[in-house]
C-alpha cells in the first residue's frame, strides 16, 4: 500500500528525509500520519522515527540548514523546524522499564522493536519517503477495518501505561468503526484495570478526554466507559445517557467537547480533568444554563453565540426534548442583543445598592419580553 498527500510533498520534510538517508539512516513517517492517510483522514502532524541517535539527528538536521530543537531528549525527540514545519524525529526505542505511568527507554536500531512499544495496532505504521507502508507488526489491515486493537497482549500493555485505557476508548471514538462493538481483549482488560487511571495525572487524563470528548461521535466510547467502570474512575458521579441525545440533536453543529462535558455531569470535574481557569468558568456557566428556564434568546445574550448554542443543546439533551424550532436564529438575536438601558439612565435619582436592584430587575423584564423591550419601555415602567 502506498499514500499521498501534500504532507508527504512538503519541501522542508523532504529536505529533511533526504538527509538522514545520505547520512546512511532510516528516517520513516509513523503513526498519526500514516493511520490518517491510510483511512483517507486529514494528517495534523508530521512525525518521524529513525535509527539515528537524536544527536546525530540535531547535526544532520543543523547542518542541512534547519532548526533543531531538543523538545524530549530524554524520550528521543527532537524537534525540527524545516521550511515552516515542525517534525517531531523520535530515535526507534524499547521499554527497558515500565511502573505504569512512565517508561525508562532505550534507543534502538530495530523497526520491530519500535512498533512493538507502541499502543495500537493502527498507531505502529510506517511510510518511506515515497509514501510506502511498512507494517512490521500486520497493523494495516486493522486500520482499514478501523479497528482499534493493542499491540501485544492488552493487559500487558495496559499495566505498562494506564492511560493506554483511556487511549483506547479516545482511539476508537476518533477512528473506530462505530459499527463495530470495541474489540473485546481490550475492552476486558480496561474493565480489570480501570483503577490503574487513579496513578495516572490530571493533566493527561484531561488531554485524553478533550481529544476523545471532540470526536464526532463519542456517545459509543463513553458508553462502553460507563459499562467498564472506566467513566467512573474519571469523572466520579458522571451519566453517559445524555450523550447520544446530545450527538444527535448536534445534527451538522461543531462538535464541542465542553459541551458533551457538561451533559456527562459529575462532581469536581474541574480537577478531575484539570480545566483551565476559563474551561472552568465555562462549564459553570453551562451547568447553570442547563438547570435554569433562560430563552435561547436569553442563552445567547448572557453567554454569546457558541455557549448559547452549547447551553440549548445540552439542556434539551438532558430533558430529552428537542429546542424550538428557530432556536438558532434565537441564540443569533440574543448574542447581537445590547440591554437598552444603562446605569446611567437611573442616575442620579438612583444609586449604590439600589440602583444595582433597579437594573436587575429592568433586565429581567427586558428578557422576559423576548428581548424586545425598548429603553422608553423600560425606563417609564
Ligand atoms: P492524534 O493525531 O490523534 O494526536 P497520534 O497517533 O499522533 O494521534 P499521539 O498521542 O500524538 O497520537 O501519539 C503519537 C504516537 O505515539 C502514537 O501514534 C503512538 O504510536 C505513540 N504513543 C503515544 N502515546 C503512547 C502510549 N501511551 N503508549 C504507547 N504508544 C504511544
Ligand atoms: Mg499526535
């Protein structure tokens, strides 16, 4: 099998290639790359794997004119800017030691070795330079059948990375065939190992769940997390059974992760997936939104087009009833919407606490009327 596209093209990646192949090394593209463009996917990023140690990567990549940049030198990356793009050149490696939540590697020379470290059948391809698959571990036929399948035995793999659990659940989201159940090793596996996510840190539990949350639809991978325990041990409290109304009533909207967040529920799940200060405020936001009695109209005032699109959607999701039918035009008029009355048409008749008092309640009277008061509406009430 052979791929194409612009990626495989740039000038820099070529220039790049080409050096550390006249310098006598492999240089190949793997993983997210390849699994993309075999399934005809757009590819993101450029990574590269090679059996030259990183430092003979840096001189190669130096002396060739580019930037390197020693990103993960202890993991064996090194990052090269070539013509305005970013490759990640990773040295082939093997596990010396796992504990479960990071590895002590050793660089390699071998291809075998480096697909056998990695997590999924899909994520262990390779391409030359003219876009050639290499498989040494027979992952390209998973890939096309989009299926999602460790690389060796999957409780192995699982107690050499936890994460890997909740890689597999965010894998199939993005690439599996939702026709397909999970593959069932790995499935049984993530089901006796789940508390393993408890050693694993926030931060990347977070990253996983963004990415897996994001998919177009993740309503079957949360589902499956939710009947393995898996849902449990990272967002305490959450319900998945919101999810699959929300996809759906999604219909062509953009998938938000936030907002698949919001209709899963649980407690704390700020630090359970270590938000951002403004992910946070967000989610607050949402939360009440979706608890209260606001008009789309209203959503899209208080929160702005794309919350208010949010807030609709995952309230009607978790009340199991679709929004009115001109609901988009709705959160469009409210989010363009300016209260028509200031503090200043009160003053200075009014002030302090009072005036406070007085403007609230003008708002309130300006929402429920659908937005359509005026200011001499307003101020002769
Ligand atoms: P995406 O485009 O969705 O980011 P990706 O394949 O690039 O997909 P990354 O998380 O960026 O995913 O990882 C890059 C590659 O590194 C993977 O394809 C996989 O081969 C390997 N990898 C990453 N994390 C792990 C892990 N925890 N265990 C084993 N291999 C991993
Ligand atoms: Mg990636």
């Amino acid at each position: 099998m052979k791929v194409a596209g612009d990626w495989l093209e740039h000038r820099g990646t070529r220039a790049l290639l080409a050096a550390l192949e006249s310098a006598g090394y492999r240089a190949l593209f793997v993983g997210g790359c390849v699994r993309n463009a075999v399934l005809g996917l757009p590819v993101a990023d450029t990574d590269l794997a090679t059996d030259a140690l990183p430092e003979t990567v840096s001189n190669i990549a130096e002396n060739t004119g580019f930037r390197a940049v020693p990103t993960g030198i202890e993991h064996g990356t090194v990052t090269v800017l070539a013509d305005g793009r970013a490759h990640e050149v990773t040295t082939f490696r093997r596990d010396v030691e796992t504990d479960g939540r990071r590895a002590v590697v050793a660089f390699s020379t071998h291809i075998e070795e480096d697909a056998a470290r990695r997590d999924f059948t899909m994520n262990a391809l390779y391409a030359d330079a003219l876009g050639n698959v290499l498989d040494p571990l027979g992952g390209l036929s998973d890939t096309l059948a989009r299926r999602v399948r460790f690389v060796g035995e999957a409780e192995a793999r699982i107690r050499e990375d936890y994460l890997r659990i909740l890689r597999f659940f965010r894998f199939h989201a993005c690439y599996g065939d939702p026709t397909l159940g999970l593959d069932a090793e790995g499935l049984a596996a993530c089901a006796a190992f789940s508390a393993g996510l408890e050693t694993i840190s926030r931060e990347r539990i977070g990253a996983e769940m963004r990415k897996l949350l994001g998919a177009r639809d993740p309503s079957p991978a949360v589902a499956a997390m939710a009947a393995s325990g898996v849902l449990a041990q990272v967002l305490p409290g959450a319900d998945h059974r919101a999810l699959a109304p929300l996809v759906h009533l999604e219909a062509s909207a953009p998938p938000r992760w936030l907002r698949r967040l919001v209709v899963l529920g649980g407690q704390a799940v700020d630090t359970a997936l270590r938000l951002s200060r403004p992910e946070t405020r967000d989610l607050a936001a949402l939360v009440a939104a979706v608890s209260g009695m606001d008009s789309p109209a209203a959503l899209g005032w208080r929160l702005g087009a794309d919350l208010g699109t949010d807030a609709v959607l995952a309230r009607a999701a978790v009340l199991g009833g679709p929004p009115s039918a001109d609901w988009q035009a709705e959160v469009s008029r409210g989010a363009a919407a300016v209260l028509p009355v200031t503090a200043a048409d009160l003053m200075p008749g009014l002030e302090g606490a009072a005036l406070g008092a007085r403007l609230k309640a003008l708002e309130a009277r300006w929402l429920a009327s659908g937005l359509r008061l005026t200011r001499d509406d307003l101020l002769k009430s």
